[in-house]
C-alpha cells in the first residue's frame, strides 16, 4: 500500500522535529509581526536583532523537514540541527540580554533611540525632534503573566532548540 506524505512524515523523527521547529518559529515570526501591525506595538531595536535568527530558522528548518524525507547524508541533516540549535541558543541569550534590560539588571544599548530625520528637509528642528517616536528598550511593550515579550521569546527559542537536539539526536540514532 502506498504511504501518504504526512504517513512518511512521522516515520522519520528528524522529519518530524524539523517540522516541528518550522512551524512554531514560523509561529513565533507572525507573532511578532502581529504584535507590531496589528496591536501597532512598535519594535525597539533589541527586538528586531531578536527576529534574525528566526529569519535563518525558518527556512533552514523547512529545508531539513525536506532532507530528512529525502534520506539526505546523515552529516548534513546533523549539521542543519547544529545550525538551527546554535541560532535558537543565539536568540536565548538576545532574550534574556533584553529582557534583563527590561527589568533594569544592566544597561541596555545606547542606539535605543528614535532616528534623528534630515535637517535638510524644511521646517525647524524642534519641530522634527517633537516628531520623532523612541521606543525604548528598556520598557516592556506588554506583559502576560508578568513576562514581557523577551522572555517568551527565551521560551520559545529553549523549546525551538530542544526540538533541534531530539531531532539531532533522533537523526543520528535512526541511521
């Protein structure tokens, strides 16, 4: 009997854990962007560097869900979790940095400011500086149970990365 494509997706368990990663930080991606166009909570700087790694997550897991169904060389499927778990750690310490500066444990950077526009453009320069919106760094947006947006995002990139190690680990044991 022929077995469906979702069948020969829970067979292989790297499969499974690349799925997986894909869909929770593909998740996690529109989360963020429906925290900042829909609820209109803009990003300070520190949150958008945390959506980098997301941006090599996502992709890069979908290609491994592909090669673990395609039986690629075992290598290169240990080598895309090494990569995925290594950008989700990434983004753990980019969480708890940021949400340390949240919480005032340390300083935070000093380019958490608003953009200063062109002089040149016309009209005086206080009225461009009343213009311009800072968002902060070190101001939580929103909270949920007493954790700000950064540290959900540890959360999830611990989880994101413990999926990459089951299915690093489940790759290597497989074969």
């Amino acid at each position: 009997m022929k077995q469906s494509w979702i069948d020969r997706v829970f067979a292989e368990p790297a499969a499974v854990a690349a799925f997986a990663v894909f869909a929770l930080s593909l998740a996690a991606l529109a989360g963020a962007w429906f925290f900042e166009y829909v609820l209109k909570l803009s990003p300070c700087p520190l949150c958008l560097t945390q959506r980098i790694p997301y941006h090599v997550i996502v992709p890069l897991s979908l290609l491994l869900g592909i090669a673990a169904l395609a039986r690629a060389p075992q290598k290169l499927v240990i080598v895309g979790f090494a990569a995925v778990m290594i950008a989700a750690l990434c983004n753990v310490v980019l969480g708890t940095y940021h949400a340390g500066v949240e919480w005032h444990w340390w300083p935070g950077p000093s380019d958490c400011s608003g953009p200063l526009t062109n002089l040149n453009t016309g009209g005086s320069l206080l009225d461009q500086l009343h213009a311009v919106h800072v968002v902060r760094c070190d101001e939580a947006a929103w909270r949920f149970l007493g954790i700000s947006l950064a540290g959900y995002n540890v959360l999830i990139s611990l989880v994101l990365a413990a999926i990459a190690a089951y299915g690093l680990f489940a790759r290597r044991q497989s074969v």
